[in-house]
C-alpha cells in the first residue's frame, strides 16, 4: 500500500499509488480490470469505520466496472455520480473497487475518493475527514518498455497484460514506463507496424517497411515474426511525434525512443548504438484526437 494523502489526522493509502493503468483483457473487449485497495489509517484511532466515496474530477463513470449511483434523474452529468462504500480502518474489503478494462481510447482521467464518519455526512454538507485524489491512466494506444538488463534489448508491447506479466514473472526486464502511443488501424494515414522478437538479445525490432519485414523474414532467422504490432503514421504530421530508431551493435537489439532528449544522450554517450533515424511517426498525448 502506497500513501496517497496525509493531513496529519488521517493518512489515504492505495494499493497502486496515485495513478493506475485501467487493465486490457487479452481479447480487446470490456470487463472487469484492475483492482484497487484502498484504506484509512487514523493516526489517533477514534473510530472503527467509514464511509467511502468517490467522485470524477475530470473523468467519467464508465472508468469502473463497480455500479454507480446517481441521485439525479438521467444519470448525468458525471458529477452527479458516486462510487461508494463502507470499510474499516487500515483496510477492509468494502475499500476495493474495479476498474473497467475497455478498449476506448481517452484521455487520462482524474478521481478524488473521500473518507467520511457517516454516510450521512456528503449528503448533509458536512467536509470529509480525509480526501484524495487519483488518476486513471489510460492504456489502450499505449507502448509500454522494458530493458532486457542481461541481453540488452529492449522488449516493448501495446498489451497491458503482457506488461502486467512481464512485471510479475520476468525480473530481467526493467521497466521502462510508456515509450509512445499509437495510431488506429481505421485511421487512413495509419499503416501496420510490423514486430520481430530478437531471440537472442531478448528485444524487438518494429518496421513500417515491407520490404525490411520480408528481408527480416528471410535472412535473420534468429528474429521470430509476431506480425503486426500495432499501426502508426509512416509520415510526418500535425499531432504527431517521431520515433527514433537505435541498433546496439554489441547485443542486437534495437531502442525504440520519442524522447529527443533520449535521442540526442544516445547519440552522445552511448557509441555501441547505432542512429537508423525515425522509424515511424506516433500521436502526441495532446493531439492524439487525430488518431481516433
């Protein structure tokens, strides 16, 4: 549990901190996604429980699997909205609430969760003991990197549950958080970005080329083919960033970069990379509207 507020009576921890990744299930579709905890630590216990709520800030309801419940008639506007419960202090089951796993691609969006004595209190005006606000990351168009820390290659995926699992099981890989975003494969100017999994320096290499993919395909056999990894735009353009492309000549593998920061140290101070320039171009978090 990670502390996400203290006003020196009362401490909010959560089981993920400040911001989560909503979860992708494997088949693209909406469900249930991650799970998160939260609980009250009173730092002079006074009382043996609390009613919970939480309110959109900036987001929406359908961020969560849990039911909500609106007051108002229509349901909206969102504000109208509240999650809510009763949990014991340091933790409770009643705390936990369900994120929604679908597949739209939005903005991150932020939640504030609030601590009362009563239930009665929110609905008599009375101020939480305690509140805290937390973000909803979004994940769908999101490219996630690892680094292989004994190969040197770099791994990278659009899966949050391939990133959960990398995580969990493959101590080797370091996280490296959100390389880039990516396109929408309705999107006209949006072309497949072809994966290779090098075997050997455990990293990927992406091309929008077809002719480099069957070039790949028939002489470097130690690259395996996972297909299309996602789409991207092959050409510069408002809303969108470059991606630049970086081979390590010792190990094999190819980093993948958006940072021009990044870019310009590698070129810099790591010589065992070898520039190949932009691969492919990928919608900015301000414009990525363009991309659907």
């Amino acid at each position: 549990m990670q502390e996400i507020s203290n006003n020196g009576k009362y401490i909010i921890r959560s089981s993920f901190g400040s911001s989560i990744y909503e979860g992708t299930l494997s088949d693209r579709s909406a469900g249930s996604g991650a799970s998160v905890q939260f609980d009250i630590i009173q730092i002079n216990p006074v009382y043996r429980s609390f009613f919970w709520q939480i309110e959109p800030v900036t987001g929406q309801t359908s961020d969560f699997w849990n039911i909500f419940f609106s007051n108002k008639i229509g349901g909206e506007p969102a504000n109208q909205f509240a999650l809510s419960g009763f949990g014991t202090n340091a933790g409770g089951s009643g705390n936990q609430i369900l994120l929604n796993a679908d597949n739209v691609r939005e903005r991150d969006e932020q939640f504030a969760i609030s601590f009362y004595v009563s239930n009665l209190d929110p609905f008599s005006g009375v101020p939480p003991v305690a509140r805290a606000t937390f973000t909803i990351l979004n994940d769908d168009g999101v490219t996630f990197r690892f680094f292989h820390t004994q190969a040197g290659g770099h791994l990278f995926t659009t899966s949050a549950v391939e990133a959960a699992s990398v995580r969990a099981n493959l101590p080797h890989y370091r996280d490296e958080g959100v390389a880039f975003l990516t396109a929408d494969a309705s999107v006209a100017n949006a072309v497949p970005v072809f994966r290779f999994f090098h075997t050997q320096a455990g990293g990927h290499l992406f091309t929008t080329s077809a002719v480099e993919a069957d070039a790949v395909r028939a002489n470097l056999p130690h690259y395996r083919d996972e297909g299309v990894g996602f789409h991207m735009s092959a050409t510069a353009g408002e809303g969108l960033a470059p991606i630049y492309r970086f081979f390590h000549t010792q190990a094999g593998g190819h980093l993948f970069t958006s940072s021009e920061v990044e870019a310009a140290n590698v070129r810099a101070t790591l010589p065992v990379y070898r520039d190949e320039g932009i691969a492919f171009y990928a919608p900015t978090r301000i414009a990525d509207e363009l991309f659907g």
